[in-house]
C-alpha cells in the first residue's frame, strides 16, 4: 500500500561522489530468491515486511524549528498513539506527508496558513516520526486522516503530499466530508510504484500475489480499491494540484492523470523543485492558501524558484 518501495535503493554514493553497488539489497535480492525456491510462503511474509514498514527521515533543524513553535498532541487512531502538532487558531487545515515522510516536511506550509487565518494541523503518520507502529499503508493513513477530522475537525482543508494526497483520496472515496485540498505531488496509478518494489528486491509475480493475498487479508480491501484514479472521477472535492517537471519520484505524468479524472480539479506545473523542495517553496504556499481561501486560480507554469 506504500506508494515508494521500502527496499534499499540498488546503488549508493560514494565520498568521491560515484555510485557503488548497495551489498544490503544484493543480499536481501539473493535471500528472496533462495527463500521463494524453498519456502515461498516464507518468501511472501518476507516482501510483506519490507513493502509496508517506512524508512525514517531525518527532521531538518528548521522543520524542527517550527515544530518546536506550535503546540503538540497525541490521540488514538484504533490502537495506535498518532502524535501531532497545532499552530494558530482559526478554521483549520491539516497537513499530510507522504511515504517515510513525517510533519515537519509540511511545516513549510504553516506561515502562509497562520497569516491566512487558519489553523494548521500536522501529523506524523502510523508508522513515521514519533506516532507508534512498525508498519504503515495508505489504509493506515486514511485511518489517521478521518480520525483526526473526527477529533479536530471538520477541516476546511487539507493540505497533502505524495502518499498523503493518495490517503486523502482514498479517504475521500470512502466517504469522508470536505469541500478543498491541495495536493503535492499526488500519485495516480500504483502500478509504477509496485513494479519497484517488486523489481528492487527480484519479487516474482506468484511471490507478489501471494503477499498481495496476505495483505489484503490483513487491511481488509484489495489493491485496487485503494488506486487513487479509481476513486477521483467520482469525487467533488475541489481539487487544486503541484507538480514539478523534475520529480524523480511520482513523475509529473501522475499529478497529470490525476487531475485530468478528477472533475473540476487544476494543475500547477513547476521547474526545479522536485518531490520534496516544492514544499517549501512560500510562493507555492501562498497560492495553496488562496485556493483554500475561494480563489480561483488558472492552470499554470511556476519557473524554477530557490530552494535551500
């Protein structure tokens, strides 16, 4: 259900700046190849592990800055202790991150809220930063959405980035009540993010089917219920959407497919800013806010602004 794979990436950096072979996926690729001939349920338990728990990132000094400033909670979503943080007063507006992602990624977003009016609200997501749990999925996020709508809403938006923005998709497909959002970086189809997964660690595809089973046993809704494109034709959320043209990791085709679905939903198309710097650019917040605000504003091209 994670839209970026959980596997270690394939090549690392070197000091003198080249890209070596990375030894840890070589041998999780050859231990999932033994495993899958000897023991396949062994095999898929395995790429069931791997595939849903995140890999942590480490919070910046100035993310850290501007969690430090607003005031932090916790609160439970099934029988997990989701930690969060709140800024300003006003109508509030939460605030999701993606995959091994966590809150202070979105803090780039709370100046332009507070001046606004709103109230932001970030979580770290089940599974990421400081919120209990091994393992995480779109599912969990979803979960964690609607039980902070129920807990701090209603919202009068929601701010959400790559994995968050397909949570909050899937959330909306499942029912849950909201007039905006703004997406970064949305993902469309899942199927780019699977084949990674799969073809990082040399999954086989009756390996993938069986992991496919487990999971969707375990979550209780298969894959393809959870594909943002399935549910984005059917929604009326107002829908306003970032994507740069250099995102290396949801490439700008999704953000485009996505919007092209969802009824009345725009793009704004930027240069330079990839999957994670797009978050902080103000300029960016500040049209995000305006959106939220009622302001309608026109597809468009953001040339390349800098980012440190």
């Amino acid at each position: 259900m994670s839209t970026e794979s959980a596997a270690p990436s394939s090549t690392s950096k070197r000091p003198n700046g080249r890209t070596s072979a990375n030894p840890t996926l070589a041998w999780l690729r050859r231990g999932m190849q033994v495993t899958s001939w000897v023991a396949p349920s062994a095999a898929a338990a395995l790429a069931d592990t791997l595939f849903f728990r995140p890999v942590g990132t480490r919070v910046r000094d100035d993310e850290r800055k501007v969690l430090e400033e607003g005031r932090e909670f916790r609160f439970p979503v099934g029988r997990t202790q989701v930690v969060g943080w709140s800024w300003g007063s006003g109508p509030p507006v939460l605030l999701a991150h993606g995959w091994a992602g966590h809150a202070g990624q979105m803090t780039g977003q709370v100046p332009a809220l507070l001046a606004g009016g709103f109230r932001a609200v970030a979580l770290d997501m089940p599974g990421h930063g400081r919120s209990e749990g091994s393992s995480s999925s779109i599912v969990h996020f979803a979960d964690a959405i609607c039980a902070a709508h129920d807990t701090f809403g209603p919202f009068h938006g929601v701010i959400a980035h790559s994995l968050g923005a397909g949570a909050l998709t899937y959330a909306l497909g499942r029912g849950l009540p909201l007039d905006q959002a703004v997406f970064f970086a949305p993902p469309g189809d899942l199927e780019l993010f699977w084949s990674r997964f799969r073809a990082g660690l040399g999954i086989s595809p009756p390996i993938w089917s069986r992991m496919q089973q487990r999971a969707e046993t375990r979550l209780g809704v298969r894959f393809e219920e959870i594909v943002p494109l399935r549910h984005a034709p059917h929604l009326t959320t107002r829908l306003r959407v970032f994507h740069d043209e250099q995102d290396r990791e949801i490439p700008l085709s999704a953000g485009e497919e996505l919007v092209a679905a969802w009824p009345g939903a725009t793009l704004v198309r930027t240069r330079g800013l990839g999957h994670l710097k797009i978050l902080k650019a103000p300029e960016l917040a500040a049209q995000a806010v305006a959106f939220l605000q009622g302001a309608a504003l026109a597809q468009q091209t953001v040339p390349h602004a800098a980012i440190s």
